[in-house]
C-alpha cells in the first residue's frame, strides 16, 4: 500500500468510526414515508469526512437520455469519485457509479448527482440508516394483490413479447422513476400479464425483477 493510500484509508475508517447512525429524519409527503435526506448526510456524514481531511470531486463520465423509458423519460448516467486527503494526496476514480434517474426538467443533472453524492457517502463510509436490507424483504409486502388505482403510472405497460429479456429491460427501466410504494403497487398489478409472462419464459429473469422491486421498496424507505 503507497503512503497516499494509507493515509486516505484511515481517514476513511475514521470517518466510518466518527458517523455512528443516521436516523430517518424526513418524510415524503407523497408516499407518507420516512428516509434519510440528503442535507442530514452533507450535515453528518461530509463534515465528518472534512474533520478528517477528506473531500472528494464527482464528475460525469457518460450520460445518455432514454425519452421512452418510465414516465417522463429517463438519464443513464455513469459518475466517477476522485477522492483527496488533505495532505495532497488524491485516489483518482476511487468510485464509479451507474444510475437511472427521472427526467425532472432543470432539476435533473443536479438531482442526479446529489443522488449520486448519497449512494458515494453511504457505501464509501458505511452509513446504516436502521433500515432493512432488501434481502430481508417479503414478496408480500409489495401487496401485489392491491386493486389498481386510477391512472395507473405506466404510459405504455410492458406488451406481450415473445423475448422475455426485453420485457424485463422495460420493468428495469420504470423502476427509479417509482416516486412511492403505492407506484410500485401499481405497477405491478396493471401488468400481471407481462410478469406472467416473464416467468413462464425465464424464470432467473422473473427472480431478477422481483429483487429488483424489493431493492427499490427499501430505496424509497431510506
């Protein structure tokens, strides 16, 4: 290990010794839920990084729009973390991050981003925010059987097609558009016909989209 590295390291453990628990401070008031804000981490995560003389640059790497996918369209981007100690010393591309992120007009890059700056903080730091890991979900708690709501949030739902991957491709793409549980609800029961489907033609495919249902139930929980 080079010095720069040594030192950077122990400011990191440091900072993950000096965080401890962030509670759950704000709640959606669309999804009446509770999460972890992103002001709470820059408030006791980033200025126990900075006690410990660290900082850190996120920059774009890629960004490429997808018009069609989920409500209003959505980003695909991929964020690079340079990481710098105040001695000087730097670890360049110490992280790098892909994520998919709502089309919100003037908000989106920098939502994004700061999205980006949660997800760094809490896998770089270790931050428990006292929630459930996805693993420890329940398929049922996603109440899949609930009746569907009026103007269910799927513009175009998932058609039959005999390629199960691309319908697939279609559930992974809604998901980091669902705003609250009650969208994933919705989502899920407008288009049994597709889940169905996925299931009978692939079912390490149907498996890959329930998890992901489960991790993004945590996601807006946290």
């Amino acid at each position: 290990m080079s010095e720069s590295r040594g030192k950077i390291i122990k400011a990191i453990i440091k900072t993950r010794q000096d965080v401890g628990t962030l509670g759950k401070g704000a709640v959606n008031p669309h999804g009446n839920y509770k999460y972890v804000s992103i002001d709470r981490y820059y408030e006791v995560v980033s200025n126990a990084a900075s006690k410990n003389g660290l900082t850190w640059i996120i920059r774009e790497s890629n960004l490429t729009l997808q018009p069609t996918a989920g409500r209003t369209g959505m980003i695909e981007a991929t964020y690079v973390v340079d990481l710098y100690h105040e001695s000087g010393e730097a670890m360049l591309e110490f992280s790098r991050l892909s994520i998919l992120h709502p089309v919100q007009g003037a908000q989106t890059v920098g939502s994004a981003m700061s999205y980006v700056d949660k997800i760094f903080m809490r896998q770089a730091f270790s931050v428990a925010t006292g929630e459930e890991d996805a693993d420890a979900t329940n398929p049922a708690d996603l109440d899949i059987t609930t009746a569907p709501k009026a103007n269910p949030v799927p513009k175009e739902p998932p058609k039959p097609s005999t390629d199960a991957s691309k319908v697939e491709e279609i559930f992974q793409a809604f998901l980091p558009g669902a705003k609250t549980e009650e969208d994933l609800k919705n989502f899920w029961t407008e288009n049994t016909d597709a889940l169905d489907q996925i299931k009978k033609a692939d079912p390490d495919a149907y498996k890959r989209v329930v998890d992901a249902f489960k991790i993004r139930k945590q996601q807006l929980k946290g």
